[in-house]
C-alpha cells in the first residue's frame, strides 16, 4: 500500500468519523451499525455471486442454490455393462452453517469505525467465500460394495466330470472384479466437480484352472472296449482293450490310478472263479497280470496286460481291464499315480 492510499484512507477514515459526530454522535452510530450488521457486507461473494446485503437466511439460500444444488444432478456410473445411479444427496455434506457465518465474519473482526468507513465510502470486502463440502466416504464405500456384488464374477475352473454316466468337460471362464478402492475415488471426484457419468474399472480375474491344466485322464468305454487317454480336452492315444464279462462287468464311475506295479505278482482274491488257482503266480509268461499293473481304487480293478491278446476287444475278463502288453508298458510309462479315470458304457 502507497502512502498516497495511506493517506487518502486515513483521511477518508477521519472524514467518515467526522460526519458520525455531525450524524448525532456515537450513539445514532452504534444503532445504525447494529442494523447493518445483519447484512452481509458488499464485497462478499459465493461462486462469483455477491452477497453483500443479503440476510443470513438469504445467504444461506444464495450458498445452497449456488454451489450445492449443482451438484445434485444423480451420476450414471457404468461398469462392464452394469449401470448405477448414484444420488449426490446420499454421500455429500456441505457445511453450510460456517458459510453463512464465514459470510458475516467481516462484520465481527473489523471495528465499528471501519464498519461504518467502508458503508459510508462504499468499499467491498473484497472476501470468497468456499463452503466446505465433503463426501461420506464410509457410505460411498458402502455403495461401491453393493455394486460389486452385482458386477463381481467369480472365475470358473476347467472340470472333467462324470454326468449320468457321461464324461463332461467344464470349459473354464475368465471373471471380473471391480475395483473397489478406485471407483470410490472416481466416483467421489465425480460427485464433487459436477460430473454426470463415469466408467468404473473392472479388472479380469483368470481361472486356476484351464483347459491346459486338467493334465491327463482316461476313459474307459464298455461298449466300443476302448480306453482313452486324454491331454486336457484333446484325446492323446486310444487302445484297444478287454473289459469285464457278463456279472462281472468293469464298475462303471470316477476312479484314479492308485499305484502302478512293475512285473506284479497276481494274488488269488479268493472268488469262485478262482477257487482251483493257486494262492500267487509270479511275474513271468503265465501271470494274468502280464508285465504292468495299473491298480484303481475300485476295490480289486486294475488295468493291465494279458497274455490272452485274442480277448482283447471283448468282454472277457472278471471286472479289470485287459490291454496289449506293449500297449501297457507304453501307458504304464505315461501315466502318474492319481490319473483319473472315468469307466462309462459308451
């Protein structure tokens, strides 16, 4: 400040002072500043809006339409194709009461003299005044959560599955996630700087499992006497095999390969069929078992060679599954303890 404008307000000042004590001394002064300070003084302003005159209840109003009825208007959110409405009322909070008072604060802090010097001159305030708006963050984030529970897919695992008797493959399927954190700050800026739409970010969320993952199994079909052995969803090799007779048919069901027998002794399970045999027969050219044993938890099942190569391809044996000899020893040194294997009749 100059001294030029010093002295011209200080004169100004004695001369506003002056004409209070021709006006009829302090006491008209205290009277007429008391009025006057139910005003808001002229240089008070809201958004470019001014206020200096207005009463309290009209600043208020002022205050409301101004700056919090803008931002009313509901905010479309979007989210992978869901859509909200998001009502501005529900989650911001405008302290409207120390806007008002912030309105009235240059009538409080400055003295009766300056009051009555800048009424007297015409002088604004020259003072803004921002009404402090914030947004419920704990019920915005309430809100969020519930649009999640709609938009939130969970990831689907590749599955083998026997279904009625048939083999079924579960295609796995991609999910989504909202993310949560960032759309209650996307939506939080939208509610406070007008915004009527806004797109929320939704992240992928990958399977355990795929079709890649499933690894081996087999299917071991009755009526074509066939096994499979499977490499995820595509069929890896077929052989030819024997299954089990009339009443004494292959269990059909989902079973795993339980241990895997090098040169396997056969021992007698003591069924009828095998009354006149003897108690164990060696590895060697006479064992039933031939070279590979596969054992099945199905309670005495296993899949493995036979010197009797012409029953292949029938129904021939007492429930186990009869294969080639190469054809074993081949699928002994592919498969792992724990393969699955799904018996069905076609």
């Amino acid at each position: 400040m100059t001294a030029k404008t010093i002295l011209f307000r200080t004169a100004g000042l004695l001369a506003a002072l002056g004409m209070l004590a021709a006006s009829g001394g302090l006491a008209w002064a205290a009277a007429e500043d008391y009025n006057a300070r139910d005003m808001a003084p002229r240089g008070v302003t809201v958004s470019g809006v001014e206020l200096g005159g207005l009463s309290p209840a009209d600043v208020r109003k002022t205050v409301e339409s101004t700056v919090i009825e803008p931002l009313l208007t509901p905010v479309k959110v979007a989210a992978d194709g869901s859509t909200f409405e998001v009502d501005p009322s529900d989650f911001l909070h405008a302290d409207v009461d120390q806007a008002v008072a912030d309105a009235f604060e240059p009538n409080h802090t400055s003295t009766i003299a300056h009051r009555i010097y800048r009424r007297l001159l015409d002088e604004p305030v020259n003072v803004t005044i921002e009404p402090r708006i914030v947004v419920d963050e704990h019920a915005l984030q309430s809100r969020v959560a519930g649009m999640a529970v709609a938009v939130d897919q969970a990831a689907v695992d590749a599955t083998v599955t026997l279904e009625d008797g048939v083999v079924v493959i579960g295609p796995s399927a991609e999910g989504r996630s909202l993310d949560q954190t960032a759309s209650i700050d996307i939506i939080a800026e939208a509610l406070l700087s007008e915004e009527t739409g806004v797109e929320l970010p939704v992240d992928p969320v990958a399977p355990e499992i795929t079709e890649q993952d499933l690894g081996q199994w087999m299917v071991i079909r009755r009526s074509s006497r066939t096994l499979e052995l499977w490499e995820g969803i595509e069929i890896d090799r077929t052989y030819r095999v024997a299954v089990g007779a009339p009443g004494y048919e292959t269990p059909r069901g989902e079973w795993e390969i339980t241990l895997k027998r090098y040169l396997p002794t056969w021992g007698n399970p003591g069924s009828a069929w095998a009354v006149n045999m003897p108690a164990t027969i060696p590895p060697g050219p006479g064992n039933p078992l031939g070279t590979r044993a596969l054992n099945l938890n199905a309670p005495g099942i296993r899949i493995h060679g036979t010197p009797a190569v012409d029953s292949i391809g029938t129904a021939a044996s007492h429930g186990c599954v009869r294969m080639v000899q190469a054809d074993v020893e081949e699928l002994y040194d592919i498969v792992d303890v724990g393969t699955p294997v799904f018996v069905v009749e076609r």
